[in-house]
C-alpha cells in the first residue's frame, strides 16, 4: 500500500509569479484550504514542501509553492503531481476507500466467478463505476459501485466480493 495519495496534478503555471493550476484529484476540493504541506516524487523518492491555497474554482485549484517564484520554475512542474502522506489524507468514513487502494482487486463475484482485476475507477458523476479486466477472456466488466452490488471490499486479502444476481441486472461486458 502506498504512503502517499495524489491529490492534483499540475496543469500549468498561472500568471508570472510561480502560481500554479492543479487540476483535483479528489472529491473534496476544499481540502486543499488545510493543506500547508505536500509532497513531489522524483525518482521514486518523495519531496515535502510547502505550499498554499490561493484560490479554487469549480474545475481547479490554484496553489503557490515555497521556492517556485516566477513563471519558468512553475513550468518546470507541468505533469507532476502533489501528494499527501497517509497521515494527513482525509478521514474516509464506513465502506469508503482510497481509489488507489482499490485498483488491483481481485473482483469475483457470489457464486465464485472471477471478474478479473480491478483496472480503473471511472467517475461520471452519479455513481463510480468499477472497470474490471480479464485478460485471459479477453473482457472487460463495467460495474455500478453499489451497496446492493458490492458485498464485501477485502483490502488486506486482495479481493472485492460481488453479488452475482445484482451483477446480471447492472453489470456491462464488453470484449477488449
């Protein structure tokens, strides 16, 4: 399990005094409001710095970052992402999970049928929708991330338990 969460992904630099556009990688945007530290990786190892909320709107943050103080060092940063360590990502309430944590599960569904592997999350809005990929069938499975769909996610044991009877009301197959 990784100690370290993606919360933005820098766009671009803003104006000319090193400000920079994050476009958010989390639900709650206004988390970025506490946030007065974070992290970069280079090379597998992670960097803290500082930083500071200056503004968000409905689609990015815009942060500014001690050290980065003109235009040409914050487009040195374009592509990379901020991170927060464990410790400081947000509380998640009962039956809620960090996205990251999910991707790799094993999905096998009531009756013992596999799925494949948990490939993606997608979020359109409504409900998330849980990508499994069977490499050996050659298919992919969309599920709605329900409660009445999802019975049990075993982080620890790598795998994401599925009602097999909800799966053939809502599930989608689809041949890669």
């Amino acid at each position: 399990m990784n100690e370290y969460l993606a919360v933005g992904e820098i766009l671009k630099p803003q104006g000319v005094r090193g400000e920079l556009k994050l476009k958010p990688l989390t639900n709650d945007v206004s988390r970025f409001g506490d946030l007065d530290e974070a992290y970069l990786e280079a090379d597998g190892a992670y960097r803290k710095i500082h930083v500071r909320l200056v503004r968000c709107d409905d689609s990015a943050v815009y942060i500014r970052m001690d050290g980065v103080e003109d235009r040409n060092a914050a487009e040195t940063l374009r592509g990379r992402l901020i991170y927060v360590d464990r410790a400081h990502a947000v509380t998640l309430g009962e039956d809620e999970n960090f996205i990251v944590d999910l991707i790799g599960l094993a999905g096998v569904d009531s009756e013992g049928n596999s799925l494949g592997v948990l490939t993606e999350v997608m979020q359109p809005g409504g409900n998330d929708v849980y990508v499994f990929t069977d490499r050996e069938k050659k298919r992919e499975t969309l599920v709605p991330a329900l409660k009445s769909v999802v019975l049990n996610t075993d982080l620890a044991g790598g795998k994401m338990y599925l009602d097999a009877r909800r799966l053939a009301e809502t599930a989608v197959t689809n041949d890669l």
